[in-house]
C-alpha cells in the first residue's frame, strides 16, 4: 500500500447523487473503485457469479443471454429475505475480491486517494475499519424518491421498498466523516464542494 494513499468510503442512500460525486471526485484525480459496476460485472454474461446463482435459484433468473436478470431477482430478494441473503452471500465475496485488486494496484500505482463507491458501507458493518474517511452524500427521502422515480421509471413503492432495506438517513450521518447534503444543488455547486473536500484528500 503506498504509505501516502487515503483510503475513502463513499456511500449515500440510492437516488443521493452518489455516483455523480464519485465521478467529480475522479475528475479531480481521485481512483475510482465501484462495488456497484463490480457486482454488476460478476452478474453479466459470463460473470463468475452468475453459474451460482443459477444452480441456487434456478434458469428461470438467468436471461437468454445468460446474465442474471436484474429485474427478476431484485423481486424475488426484496419479497424474500432469505432469498436475498442468498444472493448476498454469492455475490459479496466476489466483489470483495475484486475491490480489494483494484485498490492494491491503484495504491501500487502510486494514487494519492482511492474512493472506494459502496452503497452499503453503512450496513456491512465491515467497511468501516477498511477506510480512513467515511463521506455520506445526503439529502432528503422525498428528493431520493422523486429522483429514482424520474431516472429510473420506478413506482413510489419500489423506491421505497430499496430504501426500506438500506441504512436511515440517521445512521449513514452518524457513520459519517463528512457530509455533503445534495438536495437544491446545482450542479456547479455540487462540483465546488467536491473541490473542496478533494483538496483535503490529497487531491
């Protein structure tokens, strides 16, 4: 590890504007390494996950192109916790693997500050001891639900359902290092305090 590298944990419930700081960041320099597009990367076709998920759930989750599909699963999981679990204890290890490679050669490459995107640090528990600074990105229930709803076609109880099984609003800010709240930002603004905070990140 590359004595001078800062390690930061990114998280913020969904619809947060997550992703969109985590893009900023990297424009200021920052290594990206994003545990949603490394899950999504084990369930696509030909994803070390996806012959798991098939023998434990059946063909029936996996599409014709022989990815899980997204969609059925995430009905099956959000209507059966056992199911979910499943899911979770197939998946995780893998992108914990992977995570851990793809911060190893940034530190060995000498980056100055990796930004690990987790969307459930909160909730893993195990993520904590990992990092040296936890940034919540934050704004209110009726803006992550308006947002989700407008990006993503979903109705106001499917959002609520995702959110339902993610961290409250309180326990992300009380695991929280520092915050931004995203809610009435312009995009400029958003940028400007992401410049902020990256100066203080070796950035």
């Amino acid at each position: 590890m590359h004595r001078t590298t800062r390690r930061i944990g990114l998280t913020g419930g969904i619809g947060s504007g997550k992703s969109t700081v985590a893009r900023l960041l990297v424009a200021c320099g920052a290594v990206l390494v994003d545990a949603d597009a490394i899950a999504r990367q084990v369930t696509a076709a030909g994803g070390a996950a996806v012959k798991e998920i098939a023998s434990q759930f059946g063909d029936q989750v996996i599409t014709a192109e022989g990815a899980m599909d997204r969609d059925r699963m995430r009905q099956l999981a959000f209507n059966d916790p056992a199911a979910r679990q499943r899911l979770e204890d197939i998946i995780h290890p893998l992108v914990r693997q992977e995570t851990m490679r793809q911060s190893e050669q940034a530190a060995t490459g000498g980056g100055a500050c990796i930004v690990f995107d987790i969307p459930l640090l909160v909730e893993s528990g195990r993520w904590r001891q990992q990092v040296d600074h936890v940034l919540v990105v934050d704004c209110s229930e009726a803006t992550q639900i308006a947002r989700v709803m407008a990006r993503n076609g979903w109705t106001r109880e499917a959002v609520e359902k995702i959110m339902a099984g993610q961290a409250s609003r309180e326990q992300r800010l009380a695991a929280a290092d520092s915050c931004i709240y995203n809610d009435g930002l312009s995009l400029e603004a958003l940028d400007l305090l992401v410049r902020q905070l990256a100066s203080r990140f070796g950035l």
